[in-house]
C-alpha cells in the first residue's frame, strides 16, 4: 500500500520539525552532562606549609630544625624537590585535590614572618590555609600537638611570624622535643644533635607528623586535632 505523497511544502515543514528536535535533544544531552561534571569536580585549594629552622651545616638534624626535618619527609614522600627560591626553599605538591607549597624559610629562625608574609601575598594563601610546623620544648619528645591559632609560647619563629602577618590565627603543629637539660643550658640543647633513643624513634614520629600535615589539609584542623594530638 503506498502512503500518500505529502506536499512540498508540508514536506519542508516537517523535516525542519524533525532537524530542530533532533538538535535539542543533542545539545539538552550535552548541557546535562557538561552540568554533572562541572558538580563533581571538587575545588582546588591551596595551602602553604611551613616548617621553621636555621639554614647551614652546622645546624642540619639539629632539635630545632625539626620543622624542616618534617618538610624534607613530606616532600620525599610526594617524590617532589625543594628549589631556591626568595626567602627560602620552595616545593610545591599535589594532595588528591589540594595543591600544598612547602617552605622552608632561608631568613633564620627569627626572621621566619619575612618569608611568610612573602610567599602568602605571592601565592595569595588566606592565614587559614597556613600550617607552621615548629620545635617545642614543653612537650616531650615526639608527641604532635595542633592548634588553630595561639600566643607564640615564646618561640622566636613563631613571634615573628605573629608580628609581621599581623595575626596569631593560623594553624601550628609543634613537635616535642623534649627538656632534659640542666639549667643553663637550653641554648646548647636546642641546637645539638637528637640522642641515639630519638634518633630511633624519629622516623615513626615523623611520619605521624606527616599525616597529621594531610589531614588538616584534606578534612581541616578540627579533625587533625581530633586525631594527631597527643598521638
């Protein structure tokens, strides 16, 4: 049975009609999956570390270069190098969907608030994106403590980080090491060499520190805290 041959110009109607729903249906299954991609993506942060110490020889594996000693852990564990850069030695890395630069000021100790208010302004790092990783004589050796903000405890890093930022509320991860000195002698202790008994322990400790770094980059420093301190 042959079907009725349509008008030509009814034709061109309906092959238009025809075109114009194919194109809708194409382009309405392109916006909805363009749409869910663009919601799975999560947002990329970006963080900077810092971890306090004094360049030079003299002063490599000391007890207050441990901010460093933790860096130096963090980045060989992300197979990434530390470069020269101002104000200090800079790694940057990647932590599933967060971007970290690694520091570790060139200025000396006390003059760490240069290099941190550098890189800040330079990678435009808000303080609540900041972690300092620093030495602290009040805890013993090993044990991890974090905070959101704080006094400086009368750390000279952190003192000038305090003064030249403005503000005491940014995150620290101190690392205990300890006070088993005689009276007299903190200066000594400081800059002297880990004991055989710490020097064992240090690579374990190091790496909980490590993990400590990632959590508050990835879930944030109430969960770091939760699950590092004292730990």
């Amino acid at each position: 049975m042959l079907l009725p041959l349509l008008p030509p110009r009814l034709l061109r109607v309906k092959k238009v009609k025809l075109l114009s729903n194919f194109l809708k249906r194409i382009f309405s299954s392109k916006s909805s999956s363009e749409a869910t991609i663009t919601a799975s993506e999560p947002e990329t942060m970006k963080f900077l570390i810092v971890g306090l110490g004094n360049i030079g020889a003299e002063y490599q594996g000391t007890r207050h270069n441990i901010g460093f000693t933790i860096l130096d852990a963090l980045a060989a564990a992300s197979n990434v190098v530390f470069k020269s850069q101002r104000y200090g030695a800079v790694a940057e890395m990647r932590l599933k969907n967060q971007r970290l630069m690694l520091l570790k000021p060139s200025t000396y100790m006390n003059l760490s608030g240069e290099a941190v208010r550098y890189w800040m302004q330079k990678e435009k790092i808000e303080l609540d994106h900041v972690l300092v990783v620093v030495d602290d004589l009040a805890l013993p050796f090993g044990t991890i403590r974090l905070r959101g903000k704080g006094a400086d405890g009368g750390h000279n890093g952190l003192k000038n980080i305090n003064a030249l930022v403005g503000s005491q509320n940014y995150a620290r991860l101190r690392f205990g090491i300890g006070h088993d000195f005689p009276e007299g002698a903190q200066i000594d202790y400081v800059l002297g060499p880990l004991s055989s008994e710490e020097q064992a322990q240090l690579p374990e400790r190091v790496g909980k520190a490590v993990d400590a770094i990632k959590a508050f980059c990835l879930s944030g420093i109430s969960f770091a805290m939760t699950n590092y301190n004292n730990k």
